[in-house]
C-alpha cells in the first residue's frame, strides 16, 4: 500500500511541471495565429481533452452509484 501511495505522490509532484510548459507553448502559438486558425487550436483542445475526462466522469459516477445508501 505505502508502495502506491509513493508511486501516486510523486507522479502529482511531476505533473505542475508538465502543464506549465504546455499552457505557454499553446500561447506563444495561439499568438501568432489568426482568428480562424486560433480556433481550430481552440476546437482541438476540447477534442483532446473530451476522453480523460469522460474517463474521470465515467468513474465518479460508477464510484458515486456504488456507494450510495439505499
């Protein structure tokens, strides 16, 4: 158990590390497009985050019906 837990700990330590770089590339490119182009961008970052979280939602619900009292 404590194995996991260290495992899950520093993969949340990793992570801040990784969204920052992705948020400023995405802005540095987003800045040099034009109306029509920054909106693809836009349109393909919904797209790509769509399955994680329905994954997540997926999960809450099937957690959250499963420990509902009756």
């Amino acid at each position: 158990m404590k194995k996991y837990l260290l495992i899950i700990l520093l993969m949340t330590a990793v992570v801040p590390n990784m969204k920052g770089q992705g948020c400023s590339v995405c802005t540095k490119t987003a800045q040099g497009l034009d109306d029509k182009s920054a909106k693809g961008l836009n349109g393909g970052i919904i797209y790509l985050a769509f399955l994680p979280l329905g994954i997540m939602c997926t999960l809450g619900y099937i957690w959250w019906k499963s420990n509902r009292t009756a």
